[in-house]
C-alpha cells in the first residue's frame, strides 16, 4: 500500500510529460491536433493527482471522473475534426 503513491505520482508525471511532448509537436506543426492531446494529457494528470491526493474509494462515483471523461472527450473531437478536415481537402 505504501507504494501506491508513488507509482500515482509516477502515472500523473508521465502524464504531463506526454503533454509536454505533444506541444513540443504542436509548436513545429502549428497543427491543432497536437494541442487538443497535450491539453488531454494535462486533464489526465490533474484527474490522476486529484484521485491520489483525495480520499475517495471509488473514482468512478466521484466527480473527479469528469477530468478525465473530458480528457477522452477532448481526443475523441480531435481525432474527428482531423479526419473530417481531410476528407474536405
């Protein structure tokens, strides 16, 4: 139990890194697919910290679930508009 910490501190870091990574893409490209995922991966950071640092036991029946239903919203529209933006081309 005492390891669960550190590996949801492990999991939130990786999180913003990947964010990071992503708007590294988004300022050679200027694509706005880029920047839709670095904000996702920064929404999934924020749910994953708030789930550590909180006392909820179960993440599913709190609205801290909302971060990262957003998160997955947010990929979702990206990847649509990008394909539909192609298909108008």
């Amino acid at each position: 139990m005492a390891m669960l910490p550190f590996l949801a501190g492990a999991i939130t870091m990786g999180h913003l890194a990947i964010g990071l990574f992503f708007l590294r893409f988004w300022r050679r490209t200027r694509d706005r697919l880029f920047l839709i995922f670095a904000f996702a991966f920064w929404l999934l950071a924020a749910n994953q910290a708030a789930v550590a640092l909180s006392n909820v036991p179960r993440e599913e029946q709190s609205s801290i679930y909302l971060l990262r239903l957003a998160a997955f919203t947010l990929i979702i529209l990206a990847i649509v508009s990008k394909n539909l933006s192609r298909k108008r081309e």
